[in-house]
C-alpha cells in the first residue's frame, strides 16, 4: 500500500491534472461533466466517493455508524411504576436509619424497654442532664385531648372544706330554726360538724399526691381551720388532719385516712413554654370539677403577697381561677399536673388574667411539709410586731420602723432588744415597709448574723446590736 503524503499528493494532482485534459478532449464536451476515477493505490481525491471504494486496497474510508434508536418516550403506566418503586426504596432507606437510630438508643440507655411479660411493650425515655449523670425516668404517652386530660385529671383533685367554730351558728342551731337543716347528701345536720359548734367558713381545691391520702393544697384554704373535711370527686367524704402549712409560699399538706386514692402525675414546670395549652380545675363558688381551658401567657412572672411581702416566681395564664380554685392543679396536655393554682395572687379587676405555683418551686416546701411540718433551714429573726409608717411615727413621737410586740429568738432578747424598742435598720438597709426584714433575710441561713439599729420607745435612745438568726418552723 502506497503512502499518502503531502509529496505522493504533489505528483498525483500533476498526473491528475495530465489525465483530466485527455478526459475532456476525448469527450468532445468542455469538461462540465467529466468523470474522475481512481483505480490504482494512489488515490486522488480520497474524500470523494468513499464509500464505492471502502474494500479495495489503497483507500482511505470512513467505518460507517450505526443510526441512533430513538428513544421513545414513558407512558403515563410506565411513568407512575417508576415513582412507586423509588418511593418503595426511599421509605425502606429511612426505615432502616430509624431502626438504626432508634436501637442506638436503646444500646446508650436512652431508651428502654418495658415488656413486663405483656404483649404490648412500652418504651421509656430517659432525660439525660449530661453524659455522666441523668434525672430519673419519666413515662411519656403524648399529647391528649382536652376531654381525655379532664377524664385523668379530676379525680385526683378534691374540694376542701374548712371548718372554724362560730358560737352564733351553733346558738341558731336547734333553738331559732328548732333542728337541723338538711344536707346535700339528704343526711340531717344533727350528724355533721355543725352541732359539735363548728361550720364551714371556705371551701377550696386540693390535689391528691399519694395514693395512701396526702394531699396538696393553699395554706390560705386551710387557715384557721378547726377542722377540715375532703370531697372527691366520686363524692366520698374524709375527716382531713393538717400536716403542714407555709404562709410564705402560700403552701400546706393535709391528710386523709383512705387507701386506693387516685394520685395525681406531675411534670416538670420548667418544661412549659409561653402559649402552651393548659387546663385548670378545681371548684370555684363550691361547684365541685370544674374545668376551664386556657394557655401558658407568661413564665416567671413576679408576684408579691400583700401578706407576707413574699415574692414568688409564678405562671401566668389566662385559664378561669377563681375563689375556690386555690390548690387545685394547673395541668399540661400530658395530664400531669404543673402548677397549684391560687386565687390569692389573681389580679384583682382583670379577667383573664390569674397565677399559678411552678410545681418544681413547690416540691421542695412540700416535701419539707410532709416530711418535718415546715421548711427547714429558713432564716427568721424571731420578733413580731407592727411597721410604723411616718404618718404614726410623728403621731406617737416615734421614729419609723417595725415596733417590736414580741421577741421570740433568744439571740434578739439578749441583744437587748425588747418590746416597744423600734427597729430602724437591718444591717444597711432601712425598715420602709412591714415586709423589708423578710425581704431581706430571705436568702439568709439559719445562724447567719446581721446588725440591728434600733431606738429605745420610751427614752429615745439609740443604738446597734448584733443577732443570730434562727430557723422558722412555720409557728
């Protein structure tokens, strides 16, 4: 086979050239239509014809292609198997990662398994704080519907009736009206508390926390009781004993002789977020279960006592808390009880617009209830007595301050302090309100120390003494 070089090209085009004139001459025409042919090895145009000459020695040819198959496009059938099979396999991916995920869990202690021998399992989940240490397991079953959290809730929340002697009741009784009055339940009031010369002065709510009687209410709705009765809500009546009592907080425990009650399940109010739905019940105005639907509307909202100057964190919302409501439970979507709710601290003149205690605030003063009868290891500097604003200061020739009655701390009475002295300063702080020595050794401990200023009432002589403090016992 002949090389086809740029020189071998040279002399073809010149012989090319040769044979072309004879061509046209021996065709008698001018060469329009003349015909070129290549029979040798050495070709002239190797671009022109290739095709006729793809199997003879010498030429230079193209390797024909195969024509491209159209492709024809998917049927609508074809097209709807396509996304069922690739949903198929994305929804088999995502299983295999939750069971991934979810054994993961259960090999890092996260969540287990509770069988029980029962055919249906249930899970628990364990809320870690950290890696080393975790809070104890809590039983999640989800979100329920409002009637579902009413249908837990109410029986766990009780009516308390707190009864307190009145001597012209029990004069009434049996002479003016000539005998007992009847009963809700048709039984003669010969056979209630009535004849024994107490009455009911207050009703309020109470939340059962044990299943063996204890019970959660407001210290204001057991206040000055000389007695106290529970209603549940399947209308079954107990005689109550107070175990404990906070003015402070606004908190008490009380105690019924039963077995078998319906205990009440608590969360954690520290969970809560601003405008989560929330259900309150209690028995406001003596109607016993009533329930009223609300939200979270703020958190940590600071309310003061006008009792006791005690200023306490609370939830706000504006589910219906009215007289009657106070120790009854404030309860999220799980059924579980998040706050006690207290009429004592609703806004006056505003609808709407009512308080609870975060339950996580008062677990600890009920546990101390329960346990001791009061909070321990809460300061208190053991005087009693009035605060004297400038008004009656001037007017019975006193400095203002809190005029002493009483000296209860032994520390105090051998500071030299005793009754009619007036108290115008603890440590730096002036006295300016009946609540500012409570205020003040609020955060304080048991043994801690603090200067007094005091003035003598009937000399006038001032001076300043040092005392310990000593624990309150709620007496």
């Amino acid at each position: 086979m002949d090389d086809f070089t740029p020189n071998s090209q040279a002399g073809s085009t010149e012989q090319a050239a040769s044979n072309s004139q004879a061509s046209n001459e021996g065709t008698g025409t001018d060469g329009q239509y003349a015909e070129y042919r290549w029979q040798g090895s050495d070709p002239q145009n190797p671009y022109q014809n290739q095709s006729h000459w793809a199997n003879q020695p010498g030429a230079y040819y193209e390797v024909p292609q195969k024509p491209k198959k159209e492709r024809k496009p998917l049927g609508r059938g074809a097209k709807t198997a396509l996304k069922i099979v690739a949903g198929v396999l994305c929804c088999a991916v995502i299983s295999a990662a939750s069971v991934g995920g979810f054994a993961a869990l259960i090999n890092n202690g996260v969540v287990q398994v509770n069988n029980a021998g029962s055919g249906n399992a249930t899970f628990t989940i364990n809320k870690l704080i950290n890696s080393d240490e975790s809070d104890p397991a809590t039983t999640v079953s989800g979100d329920m519907t409002q009637q579902e959290v009413a249908a837990k809730v109410l029986p766990s929340v009780v009516c308390i009736q707190n009864y307190q002697q009145t001597d012209m009741r029990q004069g009434l009784s049996g002479s003016f009206w000539g005998q007992g009055q009847s009963q809700d339940d048709g039984s003669d009031s010969s056979d209630s508390q009535e004849d024994s010369g107490v009455s009911p002065t207050s009703e309020g709510s109470g939340i059962i926390a044990t299943s063996d009687g204890y019970i959660i209410t407001n210290a204001h709705v057991v206040e000055g009781a000389d007695s106290l009765k529970v209603i549940t809500s399947d209308n079954q009546v107990y005689e109550a004993e107070l175990i404990g009592s906070d003015t402070m907080t606004d908190l008490a425990v009380i105690k019924v002789d039963a077995t078998g009650l319906t205990a009440a399940e608590f969360g954690s109010s520290d969970d809560l977020q601003v405008a989560d739905p929330v259900i309150a019940i209690g028995n406001p105005g003596g109607l016993s279960s009533t329930v009223t639907v609300g939200y979270v509307s703020a958190l940590d909202r600071p309310v003061t006592s006008s009792d006791t100057g005690y200023t306490m964190n609370c939830i706000q919302t504006d589910a219906a808390i009215n007289p009657g409501n106070s120790g009854g439970a404030l309860v999220n979507m799980y059924g579980q009880v998040i706050g006690i709710n207290s009429s004592k601290i609703v806004a006056e003149g505003y609808e709407g617009l009512g308080f609870a205690i975060p339950i996580d605030t008062a677990q600890p003063v009920i546990n101390d209830l329960k346990e001791y009868g009061y909070v321990k290891d809460r300061a208190m500097l053991g005087i009693s007595g009035q605060y004297l604003d400038d008004w009656s200061a001037n007017f019975y020739g006193l400095p203002s301050g809190m005029y002493v009655a009483d000296v209860t701390n032994t520390s105090v009475t051998e500071a030299g302090i005793r009754k009619g002295d007036v108290i115008t300063q603890i440590d730096d702080t002036d006295i300016t309100s009946a609540n500012t020595i409570s205020n003040y050794i609020m955060d304080k401990k048991p043994g801690d120390t603090v200067t007094l200023s005091v003035t003598r009432g009937l000399t006038g002589e001032t001076f300043t003494c040092e005392v310990t403090l000593t624990e309150s016992t709620g007496q």
